[in-house]
C-alpha cells in the first residue's frame, strides 16, 4: 500500500477543513433524531423560534469545533489506533453538523459568522495535545465531551417546550458525545489537571455567549 506522504494529509486537511465549514462532509445512515421523535411539530412564536435557533447555532459551532479538534490530534496522534479512534468519532460526529445546520434553516436562521475563527482554534489546541502524547490527547476528548453533555443538559432545559424537534436532536447528541468520553477514557485518556479545565470551560463560555448572536 502506499504510504501517505505529509503533502498528501495536507490536501486531506485542507478538504476535512472545507467541508466541515461549508458543506458536503460524509454523514452516517442513521435516522435523523428529528424525524422519529413521534412528536408532532408545534408552531413556535418569532421569539421562541430566535431563542431555539440561537441554541442550536451554538451547538453547530460546538460540533465544528469537535470536528477540528478529531481533526488536529488525529494529524499528529502517535499511534496508529488512537489517530483511527479520532477519524472515527469525527465521523461520527458529522451526523451532528448536519442535524443542527438542517435545523437552523428548518427555524429561517444560519450557522454561526464565527465557525471558521472557532475552528482554526479548536484545531490549533488537538494538534498540541496530540503531539503532547495520546493519553493527554485522548483525555481532552473526554473532557471536552462531558463538557458538551453539561451544555446540551443546559440547552434542554432553556428550549421552547414547543421545539420537540431541536429537543430530539439534542438528546440524540448528549448520548453520542456520552459514549465518545466513555470510549477516550477506555483506550487509555489520562484526567487532565484543574487549571486546564478551568480555561476550556473559560473558552467555552466565550464561545457560548458569543456565538448565541453572532
């Protein structure tokens, strides 16, 4: 077989960065959470359907930064199953882009103007930790997924009661990010120390009280 050559990951990069900002990234055959919540769709008021998308909005940008920071460690993860572990959850993770982008348009809103700094961020921090070592690598990725479920916990409360279709979306997401965490902390992801976990969720709330307008 012929070995991929550092020219060849990144044009590769550069295609994973294109698509995850603008469209056309491969997604699972699974079923849109949306389309099988059983519950039947409620007319939102104007405030309510800004508030929804506002969420959601939020929660696209979180998963395009997930996207580049699978993306980063896997460019510069050492062993050869961790790097097929965070190819294999950006997959994955796909299928949340999608979900929460249709949804954005379903409320008459778009993603976030900021995704592309966000992304170059969250890119920048998985290519650090993956050279730093696959268990402080892997361990990110745990701690940035219970992260997540914390805000999507945070995002089911504030949703319109109404909104059962964002409502499906994130529920669907909250166990998919659940089972990435369960999966980092099993292939060997180290706890990472306070102070680090003091700026990520720092960075979290900019983003969060940011992205929600913008």
């Amino acid at each position: 077989m012929r070995q991929i050559s550092l020219a060849d990951k990144l044009i590769m990069l550069a295609d994973n960065s294109l698509k995850t900002l603008a469209g056309g990234y491969q997604t699972s055959n699974r079923v849109k959470p949306a389309s099988q919540s059983g519950q039947q769709t409620e007319e939102l008021t104007a405030e309510q359907a800004k508030h929804s998308a506002g969420l959601m909005r939020i929660n696209h940008c979180g998963e395009v930064c997930a996207q580049a920071l699978y993306q980063g460690q896997a460019l510069t993860a050492r062993l050869p199953e961790v790097r097929d572990k965070m190819e294999q959850a950006a997959i994955e993770e796909n299928d949340h882009l999608d979900w929460c982008a249709e949804r954005l348009q379903q409320l008459d809103s778009r993603v976030s103007l900021l995704n592309p700094l966000w992304y170059l961020g969250s890119f920048s921090i998985g290519a650090v930790a993956g050279a730093i070592g696959d268990k402080w690598s892997l361990g990110f990725v745990a701690e940035t997924e219970h992260q997540v479920v914390r805000h999507l916990d945070d995002h089911l409360q504030k949703l319109p009661e109404k909104d059962s279709q964002s409502r499906a979306i994130l529920m669907q997401m909250r166990e998919d990010e659940l089972q990435h965490a369960t999966n980092a902390i099993a292939a060997g992801g180290a706890e990472l120390p306070g102070p680090v976990k003091g700026v990520m969720q720092l960075m979290s709330k900019v983003m969060t009280s940011t992205v929600y307008y913008i």
